[in-house]
C-alpha cells in the first residue's frame, strides 16, 4: 500500500446519499471521508427531480435559499397519460407542508451545493478519482477500506464504512450482501429536445399504444425518457431511428420538426437498464449500505435522489451522536460499532422504501407493462385501475406518496459548532 490513512467513517460514492451523509456527520462532528471514483460530478441523465421532502431536508440545514440561486426548473403539475384520458392529474398544491413543487436541479449542482457547505466543517474530506477497490476485514468486522488513485493504491481505516456507490455497489458484493430482485419490464432511453416557449409546461407524461414517453420541462430543453420493454434495446435500433422518430411525434405531436432535426441518430440517445431491488439486510459488521447501494428504484416516480438523501438523513439521525464517542477512543480501529445501531438505519427505512416500491411495481406491472407489451394504451389497464384514473383521490394519493414520500425524515443530529481560526 502506499499510503496509510485513517477516519471516522468512510463513505464509498459521490453521489446523493454519500455527499449528504458526510455533510450531516460532519456537521455532528464526526470526521468523515468521502471516495468518489470519478474527478467531477458531471454526468448526463442523473436522477435531479429534487422533491418537496429533500427541500424541507435543506430547509433545515439552512440551505433553503442557495437553491434559489441554482437556476432550475419548477414543476407544479404532474400529468400522466392523455389529455383526454389522464391516468395521473396531479396538483402538487395540493400537497402537504411548505413545498408544492419539484425542482429540477441538475445533480451537479446540486451535489456542489452540498459539498461547499460541507467543507465549512473541519472533520468533511472529499476525494475525487478515488475508486474504492475492497474491504479491510479484521477480526469478523470491516475496518475500513482500500482505494485507487493516480498515487496507487491505499487503506482507509474507520470506525463504519458505507456503502453509496449506487446500484452496481462492488463494496457491497464484497460484504456479501445480495439483493433481491423485484423485476422491471421496464428499460429506458433518455434523450433531449429542445424547448419553444409556447410548449406545454410541467411534467408530462403521454401512454400510447405499445409506447410511453414522459417529457420533463428544463426551461431550453426537455428531458425525454422513452420506455421500451425489458430487453428491447435492440428492437428498438433494428426499427431504425426513423421508426423511433415517428413514435415520439405521434405521442408528443408538438415536438414535430424539432425531432427529426435534432434526434437524428441513436448516438443522440443513452439507455438505462432499469433494476428494482433491495437489500434484506443492509449491514454487516463495521458495514452499511444505503441508497442505491441497498435499494434500487425504478425511475417511476423520479424518487430515486429523494429516497437515497433521507436514507442519510436517517443514517445520521441514528448514528453521529455514537460516532462522535467512539472516535474518541483509542482503541476505535479494534473495536466494533454496536451491529444493531446499523440495523436501525434499515428499521427505520425498511417502511417508505418498501410502500414506494411497491408503488412502483403497481404502475410497472399494471400500467406499463401492459400498455408496453399488450399496445391499447389505456385500455389495456385493469379495469379497477381504469375506473380510478384521473380522479382527485387517485392523483393526490399518487402525489402524495411518490412526490412527498412516505414518512419523510427530518434532521435530529446535532450541529456542532466550527472552530474558529
């Protein structure tokens, strides 16, 4: 190894979940070390619906008002379906607490945001293009870690390591925790198009026969994600982009023109293979996984982003005050954090991500798997489905339960007050 390094926790994955976290244990104290294998945060197509639970998160760590100085989006409205026939017809006012929107923060800066406030507190380190390669196991329990960089390989030793490196989390396979799989029959192309002001605004998704598309407003630019069948990537390439083009006007007909123009190749077209799982035991000794890491969520909903910063909220809530003791101790890289302090992360948010899944499940298997796969639109729906489609009680719980989220958290870990000098 060539360099020896210790911390408090160590957090594997830049994103959502492990920036918050580190901000939160930070903020509580405890010194934190964040790994982000990558040298920015600058990617396509991340999850950025910030719902109105991870804005109260802000609120309350005194950040409500930098978000109003990120240029984004507000979405208000939440349409899924036709404008004849919603499946979805949802009005965000209608929610509970301050926030009656989604912002569209694009993750980058969203993740900067966090970061800045973050290096306010002595005890947060972030290093980027460092790639967690393994886990250091001593005496039945992880203490710690081992990662890349441009200077080669080192150990990270800690008191907790976690997981939130997302879905493909090769920390948590080499814990030996495995997910199970719910099943998605589902896959997504993501692409943009540009936007004229008298479009339609808002969150809009249109169901067609053997297509869905949802189009989400950017300001200059709508978002597209395309679904297609499990596994019809393929299909979708050998119809030709021409066929892929049509389909698109015939479901958004006031994108005519712009498509053709600026779709003109699948290069200008990125494919996500959708998963929805999670983990039945998201720790093991000296180890947890959250987020991604320990739950992955379908892009129904955008609640992806949203679950992974409470499950660090909660994280925090349950830990920092047991975290900031033992890093006192001399003897904290020997011994091991009580295991069921780590099992109360996944206690507490065993309830809202099973509900939101299968939320999920419902709307995959009974509304797109069967307009996908059997054509007919919205005919082809269950018809105890179909009767409620539309109605105000079938929208506001849609809204209330994808958008607000279930049992939401709030920031109870303390905030410690930084060094002057």
């Amino acid at each position: 190894m060539d360099r020896n390094e210790t911390t408090t926790v160590a957090v594997s994955g830049g994103g959502p979940a492990g920036i918050m976290l580190g901000l939160l244990l930070a903020r509580a104290g405890v010194e934190v070390t964040v790994l982000e294998k990558h040298g920015d945060f600058l990617r396509d197509f991340r999850g950025d619906t910030v719902h109105p639970s991870t804005l109260e998160t802000l609120d309350e760590l005194g950040l409500g008002g930098q978000i109003d100085r990120i240029p984004h989006r507000k979405l208000h409205r939440l349409t899924i379906g036709s404008p004849e026939q919603p499946f979805v017809n949802g009005d965000l006012a209608k929610l509970p607490g301050r926030y009656k929107h989604i912002a569209m923060i694009p993750q980058w800066d969203f993740l900067t945001m966090l970061t800045e406030h973050a290096a306010r507190y002595p005890g947060f380190r972030l290093r980027m293009n460092a790639k967690s390669t393994g886990l250091l196991d001593e005496g039945g329990a992880t203490r710690g870690l081992v990662y890349e960089d441009a200077e080669g390989s080192h150990e990270l030793r800690a008191v907790l390591t976690v997981s939130a490196e997302g879905r493909d989390s090769a920390l948590r396979d080499a814990a030996g925790l495995t997910p199970v799989n719910l099943g998605a029959p589902i896959d997504v192309l993501w692409l943009q198009v540009s936007r004229r002001p008298d479009d339609p605004d808002g969150l809009n998704g249109r169901l067609g026969s053997g297509a869905m598309v949802v189009a989400v407003d950017r300001g200059d630019y709508w978002q597209l994600a395309y679904l297609i069948p499990k596994g019809g990537i393929e299909q979708v390439k050998a119809d030709g982009i021409k066929v892929f083009q049509d389909r698109l006007v015939e479901l958004l007909p006031f994108l005519d023109g712009r498509v053709t123009e600026e779709v003109h190749s699948f290069d200008r077209v990125a494919f996500l293979n959708v998963e929805l799982n999670r983990l039945p035991t998201w720790h093991r000794a000296g180890f947890l996984a959250i987020g991604d890491a320990a739950h992955a969520m379908s892009p129904v909903g955008g609640v992806g982003i949203n679950l992974a910063v409470q499950d660090a909220v909660a994280t925090a809530n349950l830990l920092a005050e047991r975290l900031h003791d033992a890093q006192g101790h001399p003897d904290r890289f020997t011994r091991t954090l009580n295991p069921d302090l780590l099992a109360q992360v996944r206690r507490q948010r065993w309830t809202p991500t099973v509900g939101t899944q299968a939320i999920q499940r419902l709307i995959q298997t009974q509304v797109l798997e069967r307009a996908l796969l059997r054509g007919g639109g919205m005919a082809a729906l269950p018809a105890p489905l179909r009767a409620v489609a539309g109605s105000r009680a079938w929208s506001s719980f849609i809204a209330r339960s994808m958008v607000y989220g279930i049992r939401p958290e709030h920031v109870r870990s303390p905030e410690r007050p930084v060094p002057r000098g």
